[in-house]
C-alpha cells in the first residue's frame, strides 16, 4: 500500500511544482492606445515611489526619476482613481502626462515597471491584465494592490562637437583598418 501511494504521490507532487514554478514576464501585460516602449519584471516586494526604485529605474532607463505618486495615497496621487481589486483596468490622471514616464503596478508580492516615452499628452492608460506581474499556483492574474508614476528627465542630446569628434575616431579607425590590409597594385 506505501509503495502504491508514493508511486502515485511523486507524480502529482512534480505536476504541482511545475505548474507553480512559472514565472511571470511583464510582457504579458499590455496597454492599449499607446504601447509601453520597454518594461521590467516581474520583481519581488512592494513599489512605494522609495530612493532605491528611482535610483533602479534611472539604471535601466538612464537619466534621473522623481517619484509623482501612487493610487493607494491620500487623494489618489496623479491619478484620478485607484483601480486596486482588478485584474485589468484604466489609470485615469487628474491631468495629461507626457514625455518620459514608467508606471509601475503591483500585485500581490510583486511588481513591473512600464516605461513610455510620450510625444502627445495621455490622460489614461488603460492595461489589460496584472498577468505580467503576479500570478497564482493555477496561472490566473492576482488583483492589483496599486499603481505608481514615476517621471523622468529627459536625456541630454550630443552636442555637434561630440559627434563631430565621434566621426573623426571612426575615420582614423578606418585608416587604420585600410592600411594594415593587404592591397593589390595592378
């Protein structure tokens, strides 16, 4: 009777760690109207706007980040809702963001980051699942706990003289390329 019930008991054990060993990928949540250029996650813990995400995000992204505020604070922060409870739902902000932007949403015990970069002005961004950030044993989406925005500078742009000095090292690097190969003289 042992032998038969680990025989059966192994199998079932391995069937269920596998299908908990899924990890999400942040990809698998998408935003319709304007798409997110990049995004990172699935990452363990909370998101609360603290120095150590901006200081990641200014990693990952470049340049600086300030952190704007989040859908579980007093008033909402930026937005004008908080869509917790959810598996899909639409960031509404109090007024239109543009330029270098990273939302991040979190659920359960984990997070992503989304990044965009807005020419035109949106007042909400609407995403069709939390499947890229928290998932259950069974594959389904976890609830939204919050939503946080994150703003960033923009990039600084070369000067003239910096490309001008690019394209000299390339040409001095082609010359030097052109003259150590072997030529033919006819």
């Amino acid at each position: 009777m042992l032998k038969s019930l680990a025989r059966f008991s192994l199998p079932l054990l391995a069937l269920l760690a596998m299908n908990g060993a899924r990890a999400e990928d942040c990809a698998d949540t998408s935003f319709s109207g304007v798409a997110a250029s990049a995004c990172v996650g699935a990452r363990p813990n909370n998101i609360n706007g603290a120095t150590a995400e901006t200081d990641f995000l200014a990693t990952t992204f470049g340049g600086s980040w300030t952190f704007v505020g989040s859908t579980d604070s007093t008033g909402f922060g930026p937005f004008s809702s908080n869509p917790s409870g959810a598996t899909s739902g639409t960031l509404n902000f109090d007024s239109a963001v543009s330029g270098r932007i990273v939302i991040g949403l979190k659920a359960a015990n984990q997070h992503s980051f989304y990044y965009f970069d807005l020419t035109t002005p949106v007042t909400s961004l609407s995403f069709d699942t939390t499947a890229g950030i928290a998932t259950n044993v069974r594959g389904n989406a976890q609830n939204l706990s919050h939503a946080i925005l994150y703003a960033g500078s923009p990039l600084p742009v070369p000067e003239p003289a910096s490309w001008a000095l690019l394209a000299a090292g390339l040409g001095v690097i082609g010359a030097i390329a052109y003259g150590a190969g072997d030529h033919f003289v006819r």
